[in-house]
C-alpha cells in the first residue's frame, strides 16, 4: 500500500492518498443511541469543526436543538486530535466532564463525548500490520462514503466490500435469521438450498448471539463438517447484526478458501463498526417498511372514512331537504288556513244577522191577508233568506 503522505493539496494538514489525493480518515466520530450506532462521521486529519450547521466540517445532531450551530473543535496534532468547547449553549462534555469555553483536552480511542444532548464515541482508525500493507485507500475512503448513504441498500452492499476489502477474506454474505419479512429483499435466506455457506457456523452464531471466528486446519478431522470440507473452508467469521430487536435480525459471514493471516485486535474493532453500520441500515430499513405499510393502511382508512362521510352528508342533505319541505307545507297551510277561517267566520256573521228573518214571513201573513202585496213581501224575504242559505218560507 502507498501510505498516506502531507500532499500540500487542498486545506492545510490534510493527509492526503497519493493516487487520488483524497483526505485519508485517522478516526471516527460515532453517535451512538443506547447501544446502537445511528451514524459515524470520518476525521480527516485536520482542524474540525462540529457543530449542526452545514457549514461545519462534520455536522453532527442537525436536528437536535441542544446542539450549536457551531458547537466544538477538534484540533489535530502530532497524531491525534483533542477536543475544545467553541461557546456552546448547552456545553461539551468530556468523560463526565464539561468542558469550559477554549478549554482543551486530549482525545483517546474509546473515550465517550457528549455535545448537547447528543452521545458520541470517538475511535482511533489503526489497522493492523496484515491489512496495512495492502489495503487500497481509494476503495476504502469510497465505500465509507457509500455507507453515510440513506439507501440500505447501498450501505449493505458497501459494507460487505469494505469488510472483505480490511479482513482479506474472499466473499461476505448478509444471512437472514428469518425474524422479520420486512427484511426480506437485502438478506440472503438461510434456507436457500443454492447457498453454499457453512450452516452450522451461521445457526451458532445466531443463536449464542455471539461473533464467531474460525481458522479451520485441514488436518482437523473435528472441525471437518460437511459443508466446510465440500467448500474447503480455511477460514470463517460470522457475526449477528442486530436491528431494532434484541434478537439478532440477520448475520454476517464471511468465508475463504485461502489462508488468510488472523484479525488483529484493531481490524476485528472495525469489522465490528461496520456490522453497527449494517444494524443500523437493516433497522431504518425495517421503519421505512413498516413506515409505507402504515401509509397504506392510513390510506384505507382514509378512503373509508371518507365514503363514510358523504353518505352522512348525502343523508344530512335528504334530512335538510324533508325539512324544507315540511316548512314550505306548513306555509302552504297557514296561507290556505287564513282566508278560509275569515270565510268561516264571515259565513257564521250573516248567519247570525239572517237568523231574525226566520220568523219575519209569518208576521207578514198574520199582518197581510192574501194580497198582492203580502206575497211581494213573502217573496223579498224568501230571496234574502235563500241568499242566506236557508230554505224556502
């Protein structure tokens, strides 16, 4: 490997791969959520700024409120890098120990930060003797830029390079544990009768829930199985990855044919990361599909409950229009009613002022004999009384 050298390109201190002039990574930022990783930032080795701003050199937490736009600085020295708080409102926090403003201290691989609210984990980047003398920087510093990616997809598909890339071992599959469909279209299943993997190897790892890792001599008729001998396996590592669930949702496994030198300390470190990262894409995998198929139900329920409302509506118009209907009757009614009652009571007045005429026909015969004139009278108050709508005298 061509390692890396202060190229003079680009920002001052970069240490920079000769063949692509790329900023090399020589630690990592991981924010961490109880036990999991949500992402990891690489440190080129230089001046940083952190902070939730775009403009910052790393952004970290752009949608926690306790962080500052410009929050802290690393500053890069003789190899390594120590941290100092640029006037942050809700502090950095060093170890148990907050930081005052300009106060600087020394970072340590492993050491535990806090900026705000957010937890994160700083990781020194040393690989071991038996990848540094191969590893292509260009690949590598690719693929940890695919991984940063939001399609799980392409982080899965990079993260499986970039393991084989560090470990030197020849193929990486990502193994479902068959725990959640919704996982389906990035894992591999176990029981696919076409995969040629070492079962046993897969099945103990998931089921411990434990990293596995095996150099397997050829001499060993013990650790022979089946499936190693017919592939003629030298060397397998295995590791659960863990989504969501506590139980491992799928594993990592790795196998050569090829000897292959044993993972020192710090390489298994950064295999061990890159699982994280996997964990994690699996798991926002998982909320993006549990994400769309609550969409689809929300949109169900949205087509139901809107035939729900226009047939209510269509009822409240039917309801709104018997009501008019009865309001238009009932005006219909008090007018008819108005001038019939008047005709009533008109009817019963004459009624009441003819009635005395009754008896008026008789007093005109006592009064007058049969004359003509008599019969003149009777036939004036018979007219009256038949306009009156009573009978004849």
């Amino acid at each position: 490997m061509n390692q890396p050298t202060d190229s003079r390109k680009g920002r001052a201190g970069d240490l920079r791969c000769p063949e692509c002039a790329s900023a090399l990574p020589v630690a990592f930022l991981r924010e961490e959520h109880g036990d999991e990783t949500r992402a990891w930032h690489a440190l080129p080795a230089r001046d940083l700024t952190l902070g939730r701003s775009e403009s910052c050199d790393v952004q970290v937490g752009p949608d926690t409120a306790s962080i500052s736009r410009r929050h802290a600085r690393l500053i890069f020295a003789e190899g390594g890098f120590s941290l100092e708080d640029a006037g942050s409102l809700y502090g950095t926090v060093h170890r148990g120990h907050r930081l005052k403003e300009g106060e600087r201290v020394p970072l340590q691989d492993g050491d535990r930060l806090r900026l705000g609210d957010l937890p994160l984990r700083y990781q020194t980047l040393q690989l071991g003797a038996s990848v540094t003398g191969k590893l292509p920087y260009q690949n590598f510093l690719r693929l940890v830029r695919e991984m940063s990616s939001l399609d799980p997809a392409t982080v899965v598909a990079s993260a499986l390079d970039l393991l084989r890339l560090v470990s030197g071992i020849e193929r990486s599959l990502l193994v479902s544990a068959g725990s959640d469909p919704r996982l389906e279209a990035l894992l591999t299943p176990l029981d696919d009768p076409a995969l040629k993997v070492s079962r046993s190897s897969i099945e103990a790892a998931l089921s411990r829930g434990e990293k596995l890792s095996r150099v397997i001599d050829p001499d060993d008729s013990g650790a022979m199985t089946e499936s190693v001998y017919e592939l003629n396996l030298r060397r397998i590592w295995v590791a659960p990855v863990r989504a969501r669930a506590a139980s491992p949702v799928a594993a990592v496994y790795l196998d050569s044919a090829e000897s292959v030198d044993p993972l020192d300390e710090e390489t298994e470190r950064l295999m061990d990361a890159v699982v994280e990262q996997i964990g994690m894409a699996l798991a926002n995998a998982s909320l993006h599909s549990e994400l769309v198929s609550l969409n689809e139900t929300l949109e169900e329920k949205v087509v139901e409950r809107t035939a729900e409302l226009e047939e209510s509506r269509d009822l409240l118009v039917s309801q709104d229009r018997l009501a008019t209907l009865g309001r238009l009757v009932a005006a219909i009614a008090q007018d008819l009613n108005n001038p019939v009652g008047a005709m009533a009571s008109f009817a019963e007045t004459i009624t009441e002022l003819v009635e005395p005429l009754l008896g008026l026909g008789e007093a005109v015969a006592t009064l007058f004999p049969d004359t003509y004139e008599a019969r003149a009278a009777r036939d004036l108050v018979a007219q009256a009384l038949n306009s009156a709508g009573h009978g004849a005298l």
